[in-house]
C-alpha cells in the first residue's frame, strides 16, 4: 500500500473497530468465568429454574440468522479472492480491505453472543451442561476473536471463520428445533451427526493452517499459528471424548 492508501485503510477500520485493549478483553473473559462459575450458580443455588422459553427460541433464530449472514459474507469474498490468499496484507487494494472487515466485526460479535449460552444454561439449572469443553470452548473463541480482529485482521483466516459460521448454522438450527419442546423431536434425529461435523471442522482447520503456514508467502506470526493450531487441537481432543462418552459409552451400556 502506499502512504495515502494505508492511512485511508487505517481510517475505515478505525470505523469499524470495537473496543481494542487488552484490558476490555480480559474484563470480558474475566467477567464470563466469574459469572457461570460463580456468581449465576451463587443466585440460582435456592431459585427454580427459569424456563427461557420463548427468550431461548428467539436467542437461537438470531444465531442462525447472524452466523449465515456472515458465512454468506465470507464467501463473497472467498469467491472473490480464493481460498489461500494470493496478496499479503500490506499489498492488498481498497476492496479488499473493505470486503474483509465487514465479515471480521461481525464475527467478533458473534463470539461474544456465543457466552448467552452458558448463562441460560445456569439460569435453567441445566448444570450439568455448563461442562469444562463447554466453557473453554467460549472462552477460548472469544479470546481468539480478539486476537485475530485486533492484531491480524487479514484474511489468512476466512476459510476457518467461514466453516465455523456453516456449522454454527446447522448447530443454532438444531437448538431451535430442540427449544421447541418434544413433539419437535423426530425433526432432529440428526443431533449425533453435529459432533461428528465440529469434528471434521476442527481436522480442516488444522489442516489448513499447517499447509498455509508451509505454504504462505505472507509473513505470519508463529506465536499466533502455533496458539490457533494448539487450540484446535485442543478442542479436538475435548470433543473426540464427548463424543465417545456421548454415544459409544452409553450404547454399550445399553447394548449390556
């Protein structure tokens, strides 16, 4: 970019930027961990449950409707640039720079709105879900997002933001059908087939990431490739034993 355009860019993302410090970040993460693990559980421990009902239906139509959008904006610009970026940061033109902030924002939000789903577990005393995978995986995200929005907003990563939108379409749309009550069961026979699908999402992205990182001709901090795959890896390992205590433990159990 030459002088003028960099600072042109500077402007627009300054436009789009949420709050950027280390500080505001942290207090959210802060925030969330006290919140689920002890403040909510602290309130709720001599209150019924909160059935959430209509709230929970409302809360998951906006999740399908959002990650969409954005799986809907990351593909305009997949289509319109590639998979595997071709031009480095400092050398792409204005509509690149524009088509990618757009999708970046949107999708930091979306971590963020993601952490409704931890505090409406605890409201509903559904306890048991409020899981270590559970709470890392938000926590993890959101800290991710910002990262990524603040430090590295390229679009090194819009192949992996765009597969987790896809599965978060199909994950929300799951959830809405299941708020609905039980007479909406037979609609979501599929639900063992949504791990399966993270799984396959998280061996893609590490995938990617490592044949990007051999690959690239655009300079990439190995800290923050090495913190992306380790994480992945992470929340793979989580999920293979979800998986397995989910569906083959209790198959066996009821196979004796």
């Amino acid at each position: 970019m030459s002088t003028d355009e960099d600072i042109q860019y500077r402007e627009i993302y300054a436009t789009w930027t949420l709050p950027q410090t280390l500080t505001a970040a942290g207090v959210v993460c802060v925030l969330y961990l006290l919140t689920v693990v002890k403040f909510l559980p602290n309130y709720m421990k001599d209150r019924k449950p909160y059935s959430l009902k209509t709230v929970i239906l409302l809360y998951n139509v906006v999740q399908v409707a959002l990650s969409a959008y954005n799986f809907y904006l990351f593909i305009v610009h997949t289509f319109q640039y590639g998979v595997f970026p071709s031009k480095c940061w400092n050398d792409m033109n204005q509509p690149m720079v524009n088509s990618i902030l757009e999708p970046i924002m949107w999708y930091f939000i979306a971590k963020h709105l993601d952490l409704l789903d931890t505090i409406f577990f605890v409201l509903r005393k559904k306890f048991n879900q409020v899981t270590f995978l559970h709470v890392y995986h938000h926590f993890i995200m959101v800290a991710w997002g910002w990262i990524y929005y603040t430090y590295f907003p390229t679009d090194i990563y819009v192949f992996l933001a765009m597969l987790n939108c896809f599965v978060h379409v199909i994950m929300y749309t799951y959830y809405a059908l299941a708020s609905l009550g039980p007479k909406y069961a037979k609609y979501i026979w599929w639900k063992k087939y949504l791990t399966t699908l993270q799984l396959t999402q998280f061996l893609l992205i590490i995938l990617y990431l490592l044949y990007h990182n051999k690959t690239s001709p655009c300079p990439t901090s190995r800290l923050l490739h090495w913190y992306g795959v380790s994480s992945i890896a992470v929340f793979f390992v989580l999920f293979i034993n979800f998986y397995i205590r989910s569906y083959f433990r209790k198959k066996i159990a009821k196979d004796n």
